[in-house]
C-alpha cells in the first residue's frame, strides 16, 4: 500500500508571498536589450578549458537553440548549465562576433 501524503504547507513564513517555481515565466527579452558576458574558464574542470556564456535572458528553448548554434559555428560541444552556455575550449572571440552579428550586446570578462 502506497503512502499518500497530503501535499506540503507552509508552516511559518516571515516575509511576502511565497514565490512559486512552478509559476516562473522565462522572459525573452530581445538581443539588443541583453548583456552578455563572455569568459573561458578551468576551475572545476580538471584543467580542460571551456567558454561560458553568462547573463541571457531566454527561455530553455532559446537557450538550447542559441547554444546549437554556438556549438555549431565553433566546431566544438557543449552544454546547458544553469543559466550558463559552456562551450568547449578557448572560443571567446568566435563567439563574441557570433554574437555581436546576432545583436547582442556581448562583451568578454575575465583574464
């Protein structure tokens, strides 16, 4: 016999309403209004390089469309973490003129 347990409640909360996770709408803002930044990075990762793309504001299918696309231009992989696009290897530049071409507002930060 399964267990049904009652779904869960709030007992006490201390400020505002209660964000549901369920209910977040993704906003697609357009290019020109997002800042992008563009960094390559090794922490983590066993020494392998790879270029993270950070601060979009898209929703999951933008994103994984975007990141098709930067994989595809770059001749390299990737993945969706997070909010971030991570390419493999050192691909800052390619993808910045990928982008800046697309209208982004995109600029490369770090070292």
């Amino acid at each position: 016999m399964a267990s049904s347990k009652p779904p869960a409640r709030i007992v006490y909360q201390e400020f505002g309403p209660v964000a549901d996770p369920i209910s977040d709408e993704e906003i697609d803002l357009p290019p020109q209004q997002q800042n992008v930044r563009i960094q390559a990075t090794r922490s983590g990762r066993k020494g392998k390089t790879v270029t993270v793309v950070n601060g979009l504001q898209l929703s999951t299918p933008g994103r994984q469309a975007l990141l098709k696309a930067l994989k595809n231009f770059c001749g390299s992989g990737g993945t969706l973490k997070e909010d971030c696009l991570e390419i493999q290897g050192d691909q800052r530049e390619k993808i910045l003129a990928y982008l800046l071409k697309q209208g982004y507002k995109a600029k490369i930060s770090g070292g």
